[in-house]
C-alpha cells in the first residue's frame, strides 16, 4: 500500500485538468502534469528543471515577485495572483496563479487556473456598471475613477491583478500618465444650453437622441485634439446634460481653450434628428493646472465654478478659470456665511454722511450709511455686503438694526442739541425688506422705543424697486406715508425715469443720482445737455410736491449750478465724507 499511494498521487497529479507544478525551494520545477504543459505548448518533460517563474511572469513586478519567494522560503502560507498568458494557438488567455506549500515539504505546489471566461463576464459587467446606456460614454464613476488616477501619477499594470483581481486591473485599463509626461492636467465641463427645451417640447426619446448625438460630436473633438501618453482625452457624461472632456498630460491653458472652442462651435451646428432640425448651445468652464498639490475635490470645484461664470456671463460661451475672480467669489461665499452672525456679534456700525441745504448751506439732515467691522477683511463699505444680505435674506435682521440705531442716535443728537431744528435721519431699505418682512411695524415700533417723530425719518428706496412696486410694496409704502414717514427715490434717473408713475405713489424726495451731477464738473467747458436735463427733472419734480436732492456733489461750481437750477437738498465730498455719530453735533446750526 506505501508504495501504491504515491503512484495514485502521481496519476492524480497527472490527469488532472488543472494545470500544476511541484517547485523546489530553489523555484525550479520538479515536475509538470500534462495540463500544464498543454497550456504552454509544450511537454511536462521539457519543464523540469526550468524557473517556475519564468513560467508565469511572476518576476514582471516587485510586489509579486517579492510574495512568490516569501512562500518558497516558507515565510509565507500561500500567495494567489492574476496573470494574461498567451496560448500556444495564439490567444491571450486570463489566468489565476496560486502558489501553496506542499505538506511536509520545502517544496510548492504552483496551480494555474483558466479564468478567461470569468474575466470576460466581469468586463462586460463593469462595461455597463461604467459606461452611459444613452451616449454609451464612460459614465460618471468611471469619469471620477480615471481623474483620481491621473492625479496619482502613477502607471497601473493592467496586467497584474494582486490578490484583488477586480479593481486593480480596472485602473489599469486606463493607465494614467507615467513619467516622462506634462505633469499637467486639463477639463472642459460643459452644460447644454436649452436642452431642458428640447425634453419638454418633443419628449425624453427625441432628447436622448440629442444627447448621443452630441457625445459623438465630443468624442470627434477630443479625437481630434491628439493623444498624450494615456491615449486619447476620455470624454464622459456625468449626468443629465452634462458633459466632461479629462485631458492628461495637458500642454498648456492653449490648448484647453482650442478644444473648447471647438466643442462649441461642434454643439452649436444644427442636429438633424429624425427629421427634427434641433439647435443648442453650451455653456463651458475650463481648467487647467499642475497635477501635483491638486485634487478631485478641488478640480471639480473650480470647474463647476467656472462653469457657472459662463452661464452667468451669457451662456453659449466657455470661460477660463481665473484665480483671482475665484479669490473673490470665496471673499464673498466668507462673508455670506458670516454675515447673519455678525449682526449679532455687533461687527456693523454706522457712520453718517450731512444732507446740506442748498440755499443756506445748514445741514437739514444725515443719511446713515453701514459699515461692517470685519475681524478678517476690515471696514466694509455697504456695496460689498448689502448685495449678499440681499440675497440670502440677513437683509431683513440687518436693515432692522440699522433702522433702529440711527433712529435712535437722531433721537439722541435732539435731545442733546433742544434748542436747534432736530436733523432727519434718512435710512437705506431694501425692497426685500418690504416683501419678507412687516415693515411698516417694525418702523412704529422702533418709532415709539426711540421717540423719534415720524417726519424726522426718511426711508430711500431705489428708484427699480419702487416703480415696479404693487400690491404689498405699494400698501406698505402708503402706510408708512400716512404715518407721516418721508419715502425718497434714491439712484433717480437710472432706472425707469417715470415721472408720470410718481404721482401715484407716496414719495416726497427724489435723490438725483451721481452720474447726473457728475457731468457739471467741467466748469470750463460744461455740457448744456446736462444742465437741461437736471433742471427738466427739478422743475418736473417740484410741479409734482416733491423735493430734490443732488447726490456725489463734490465741487463749489458743482454746487453753484445745482442750487441756479432750483436743487433742495445736496449731499457730497464738498460738504463731508460720511463720519461718526460724534462728529455730526458740530455740523448742528452750522454751516457744513
């Protein structure tokens, strides 16, 4: 029996289908069953005594070489790698090596198995999983997958699979660029401009054929535009109608801004499809960078940035990523999300600029004009905020702080100063201010906490919002007349210029905007169609009972031919800058 169970082994090891080898502790082959030699095209003979490795391409990398030794030196239980062979008859085949101990021995046990099939199964699956079924373009995982890959610079061996033969060799088919290459990297992002139409009006089956048409259109530009180490540029449909062309080894901004223009004009040819003639456009953001130091995060980020400045530049365009428009737009995302919070940590302050008589030069009133203390950018001035409080709402707690501050310092320099006419107090007032809040409470109520009287406050408006004001705009402005607070048109003139709406609403003060003003400087050389139409404007405005007032006044000649052409009120550099509260008290009763 001792002697026939070895035997039985041998004919095991020899009629099996799988193909095997015995290796000695030095890695040479003892012996080879006929499987084996099959698939190398040989005969077991003729592989004794060879390098397993040989066999096998297991030296083809570190890595694995390193843990077929470690198993021959018996540090090492066992050790399972992907290999692509060729056959004998010419094929390339997928095989999986396994490497085991013999029990007892110093000798392994090296098992080739076919995984052909299998391996094929898995591609056609990560196919689908990674590609479009619409466009048929790489998908968005599979978009994300090949850029995290470039930004490594590193070279997958699409050849060998360690231990884990899925993912490794799914990189691997689409190798990144090695060394020797740019060290750059490039994305064009675009959005189609008007496909939403094209989905509405003639259905998700017209749209779809859009959308594969445009990928081939893409794919012929990227084609086009040459082939880098990595091949060609991948072109991928990251969602609706969205599309990213990734180019590796980028040679410069140059060269993203060819293919970008010649995406565009490629989108904006007619489609012909199914006897619809279709037109679109796109809206394109372009990067372009070092590989080194960036990231996908970061990447995608300055891409959709950029994207959104073309289509808020016009659309039907591509723009270039600018660091410095980006420095600014994450000045002011800071300042929106801290905006809300300083109101409440006190950061805002006002300062006040004189309203000055024309005729007499005494000071009949003060604008209160906000500044935001920024503990990281300084002192603000209202046009770097007020646009963002506008927008995201912290208009409404902000504008009710300043109303009440300056209603209450104008209260305050009354009682101070009792024997000299009280200053109005003329305060800024968004017309979100009007919709989002109830302004005509919030103005009786800070009216009767300061004491201030109604004819002493005057609330400003922009002449866009309230020409167009209707329904509750136009009731909370009646009510706030009828209480007797002042309403002024501010910016006069650069907006609709409706003289003949004014009368239908409660305003009492037009401020004539700078730009009208400005066109007096020339004392020398002046412009009589300035001067004409200022006082057009003046004498209409005085025939309707409203006051006027001069904004940006900044020169005595200025100021000479404003108060000729009948001007109220002036309000400027000539008189003062916008001060403290503590400097207004010696402009009261005085001249400014």
């Amino acid at each position: 029996m001792p002697d026939t169970e070895p035997r039985d082994y041998r004919a095991a090891f020899n009629a099996a289908h799988l193909a095997m080898a015995v290796v000695g502790p030095e890695g040479l082959v003892v012996a080879a069953n006929d499987a084996l030699a099959a698939l190398l095209g040989t005969d077991s003979d003729s592989l004794s005594e060879q390098p397993a490795s040989d066999l096998v391409d297991l030296a083809s990398d570190s890595r694995t070489w390193h843990a077929y030794r470690e198993v021959l030196s018996g540090r090492r239980s066992r050790f399972r790698c992907t290999r692509r062979l060729k056959h004998p008859d010419g094929r390339s085949l997928w095989a999986e090596v396994t490497v085991a101990p013999v029990p007892h021995s110093r000798r392994v046990l090296l098992s080739i198995a076919d995984i052909s099939d299998r391996r094929e199964l898995q591609a056609r699956l990560r196919h689908l999983q990674m590609h479009d079924p619409v466009t048929r373009l790489p998908n968005r995982t599979l978009f994300f997958e090949r850029l995290a890959s470039a930004l490594e610079n590193s070279a997958y061996d699409a050849y060998d699979t360690y231990d884990t033969y899925g993912a490794h060799d799914a990189r691997g088919a689409y190798d990144s660029y090695g060394g020797g290459g740019s060290g750059r990297i490039g994305l064009v992002y675009l959005d189609l401009d008007g496909f939403k139409a094209v989905n509405d009006t003639l259905g998700h089956r017209v749209g779809d054929r859009l959308l594969a048409a445009v990928a081939a259109r893409l794919t012929e530009c990227a084609d086009s535009d040459g082939y880098t180490r990595s091949g060609g540029h991948l072109v991928a449909r990251l969602g609706g109608d969205e599309f990213a062309i990734l180019v590796e080894d980028s040679t410069g901004t140059e060269q993203l801004a060819d293919l970008a223009r010649s995406v565009l004009a490629a989108v904006q040819r007619p489609f012909d499809l199914a006897g619809q003639r279709l037109s679109v456009s796109a809206s394109i953001g372009v990067v372009e960078r070092a590989a080194a130091g960036t990231t996908v995060t970061g990447l995608m980020q300055a891409a959709d940035t950029t994207l959104y400045w073309a289509k808020a530049d016009g659309k039907a365009r591509w723009t270039l990523f600018d660091p410095e428009r980006n420095a600014h737009r994450m000045t002011r995302q800071s300042l929106s999300s801290t905006l809300r919070p300083a109101v409440e940590r006190g950061e805002f302050a006002l300062e006040y600029q004189p309203l000055v008589g024309m005729s007499d030069g005494t000071v009949r009133g003060v604008e209160a004009l906000v500044r935001w203390n920024h503990p990281q950018f300084g002192s603000l001035a209202p046009n770097r905020f007020i646009g963002i409080a506008e927008e995201d709402g912290s208009i409404v707690q902000l504008g009710r702080w300043v109303l009440r501050t300056a209603c209450r310092q104008a209260r305050q320099w009354q009682k101070e100063h009792p024997r000299e006419k009280p200053l109005f107090v003329s305060v800024n007032v968004a017309v979100r201010q009007v919709w989002d809040s109830d302004l005509v409470a919030d103005v009786a109520e800070i009216l009767a906490e300061t004491g201030l009287a109604p004819h002493l406050l005057q609330l400003e408006l922009t002449e866009s919002a309230v020409m167009g004001s209707a329904g509750r705009p136009l009731q909370a402005l009646q009510a706030l007349s009828d209480m007797g607070v002042q309403i002024a048109i501010d910016d006069f003139g650069t907006g609709y210029s409706n003289l003949a709406y004014l009368s239908r609403l409660p305003v009492s003060v037009l401020k004539l905007d700078g730009s009208f003003v400005r066109g007096f400087q020339d004392e020398e050389h002046p412009n009589p169609a300035d001067e004409v139409i200022v006082e057009a404007l003046v004498q209409l405005a005085h025939r309707l009972g409203l006051t006027v007032t001069a904004e940006c006044v900044e020169t005595s000649g200025q100021a000479a031919r404003l108060r000729r052409i009948g001007c109220d009120t002036g309000q400027g550099w000539l008189y003062s800058r916008a001060v403290a509260p503590d400097r207004i008290p010696e402009l009261i009763g005085a001249g400014a």
